[in-house]
C-alpha cells in the first residue's frame, strides 16, 4: 500500500478490526502479570486485571478509529481525570510503554504501524503523569 493510503488508514483498520487489538491488550495485560520487569506497572492495578482488561480493549477501539465501546458504556474518556487516584510517574510511564510494545510485537503487528501507535502511545501516556519521577 502507497504511503499516502497508509496515512489516511485509521489504525483500526490497519491493525484489522477488534480481534488483533484484543490480542495486543491480553498480551499486554499477562506480560505485566508474569513479566518481574514490569511489576511497578503491576502494582498500580488492583488485584485482578479483568475489568482493566476490558476497559483498555474498549477504548483502543474507539481511539484507533473503529467502534466506540468504550464512550457508550461510560461516555467520555477523561483519561487524565480517571488515572488521578494512581500514582503515574516516569517508571510507571515506561514500564507502560514498554509492555505493550512488547504486546504489539508479541501479536506481530506491522511495523510502522507499531511505531506510529508508540509514538502516539508516548505522548497520551506523557501526559497522564501525574507524578514528577
């Protein structure tokens, strides 16, 4: 595909629909279960990880274009709002992003596709810091 198509593909469609992005979410949810590297990531979730499972898979959908599960079970986002009880420093923002790059490559996702998602990644998860380290 030109690279034009490709920047104007959502990234829904790009990664193909709801099933690959439900692989990258379970893989990114065990990799923080099983994986010692991640454990100040582990540590900010609550005991189980079914509903965070759920609610991440929810919105990716809708933020990489495709439908919006996540907006019509609970409306709008509000991540930063929603993230303000947990502590979200510099480690938690990298262990964040370091899982599910892992997760993305784990589920073999394209390339670029995976760089355009970090980057984007990056930026949301930046911003939801809430801690100064």
């Amino acid at each position: 595909m030109d690279d034009e198509n490709t920047q104007q593909r959502s990234a829904f469609d790009w990664i193909g629909g709801e099933a690959p992005i439900r692989t990258v979410v379970d893989r990114f949810y065990d990799l923080m279960e099983l994986e010692p590297r991640f454990l100040a990531l582990r540590a900010v979730h609550g005991s189980t990880l079914d509903d965070a499972r759920d609610k991440l898979f929810w919105f990716l959908c809708g933020w990489m274009g495709g439908p919006q599960h996540y907006v019509e079970r609970f409306g709008h986002p509000r991540l930063r709002a929603r993230h303000l009880p947990f502590k979200i420093g510099i480690l938690e923002r990298d262990q964040w992003l370091a899982c599910m790059d892992q997760a993305m490559a784990d589920a073999q996702l394209d390339t670029d596709l995976r760089t355009r998602l970090n980057a984007s990644f990056f930026q949301t998860a930046d911003w939801m810091r809430n801690q100064g380290v």
